[in-house]
C-alpha cells in the first residue's frame, strides 16, 4: 500500500535537495499535498492485475442487457446472417460486429474508443497527458459492461508505467474478465518527459498497439481499431 506519511518525508528532502525552505510560506503544506496526490494518482498500484479484473468482473451472457451499461448483444444462429455488421451504440461508446473467417460462427467485436485517462512515466516520473485507448475485444460467450472497461483504462493508468505496458496490463484485464482470447488495446498520448525535457517536442504523440489473438491477423478486426 502507499505510504502517504513517508512520501511527506522524502519530498519534503527533495524540496531541500532543490535549495528552497520547506518551511517557508506557500511550501509548508507541499509535502502533505504531494502525498495526497500521489496515494490519488498512482491508486493503481495498490492492486495486481488480477485484483483489477476481480474488481470490475462484472459480465454478461451475450444477448443480455444491463441497465448501467445498456450492453446488448446477440449472435444470430442462421448461417445466411454472418456477414451481417450490426452497430450496437451504448451510452459510453459504439459497439460493432464483424464476421471472421477463421471460426464457422459469427463473431462479435465490441469496441470502445477514445477512453481518455493519464498516467506517469516510470523513468522520469513524467505524466502521460492526452491519452487516448481504444479497447477490442471478440466475447467468448459473455461480454463486459462498458463503464468497466474504461473503469479498467483508468487504474491501470494510475501507476508507474509505459506506454506499451499499459496496453498489455489493460489487454491482460480484459482477456482475464471476458475469458476472451482476441484482444485488442491502441493507445495514443503525448509524453511530458519528451514535450518537457530533453528533445523538447511538444508536438509528439506516441502510438502504441497490443494485438492478440485474430486481431493480429484479422484485417476486418483491426479496420475497427481505426
């Protein structure tokens, strides 16, 4: 868990290591603030993963509707209609169907885009700012609400990373709660260690892609991605 009272101690002698007086007006409280921040912003690293998926496993049999979500589906059973594309539109995003060629059933891709979140660089404790995932994933019998899936973006966020890693903690989450092998995470955001320091790019975004599954050979998959 996150030490809050030890975060108070060691800013504090970050503050002095700067040359400036911690007990001057306008940084007396700084430390209090940065802990308390800290414990809000890196919230994600109290769980494992797994504890993650534990927290939002909350599914659905497809073709089952729930409330919050407004998440229906359903898997047509006559074979005439597998190549149907159906857009199923939630309050929290678009849901579409794809048929794959690989399985002799249809298959169902629900996609949720544009999550916004943030997160912190773990080499130079810099945040990731403007970040946006898109999450994929074809249900294996059950699908996931989708206030869970950008619940799940945004812990995952909050904790020391990179930006590849989030994507595979968040592809991970979502395999472990749906029991879905074909996932898909993109993440695009901006990095202050680059926009801020060394090479001053303020401009540079940084795209990043974990694809599992069909959605690694799935052409039709991943034009939902786009």
């Amino acid at each position: 868990m996150i030490d809050q009272k030890a975060i108070e101690e060691h800013i504090r002698g970050i503050l002095v290591a700067l040359g400036d007086d911690p007990e001057r007006e306008g940084l007396k409280d700084t430390p209090k603030r940065v802990a308390k921040m800290y414990a809000e912003v890196f919230a994600g690293m109290n769980y494992s993963n797994h504890e993650i998926a534990e927290m939002f496993d909350k599914t659905f049999e497809e073709g089952i509707a729930d409330e919050e979500d407004h998440v229906s589906l359903t898997i047509p059973e006559d074979d005439s209609e597998r190549a149907d594309l159906t857009a199923v539109v939630g309050k929290n995003g678009p849901m579409a169907s794809a048929s794959s060629p690989e399985d002799s059933k249809p298959a169902r891709v629900v996609v949720m885009k544009d999550i916004d979140f943030f997160s912190y660089c773990e080499h130079h404790m810099a945040l990731m700012y403007d970040m946006k995932a898109c999450v994929a994933y074809v249900p294996n019998g059950k699908v996931i609400g989708l206030s869970k899936i950008a619940r799940v973006c945004d812990m995952v966020g909050r904790r020391l990373q990179l930006q590849e890693k989030i994507g595979k903690d968040i592809a991970d989450i979502i395999s472990e709660i749906t029991g879905s092998k074909d996932v898909a995470v993109t993440i695009e955001g901006h990095h202050s260690c680059v926009s801020a320091r060394g090479i001053k790019k303020q401009n540079t975004k940084t795209f990043t892609a974990e694809l599992r599954g069909r959605f690694r050979t799935d052409a039709e998959l991943q034009f939902h991605l786009r």
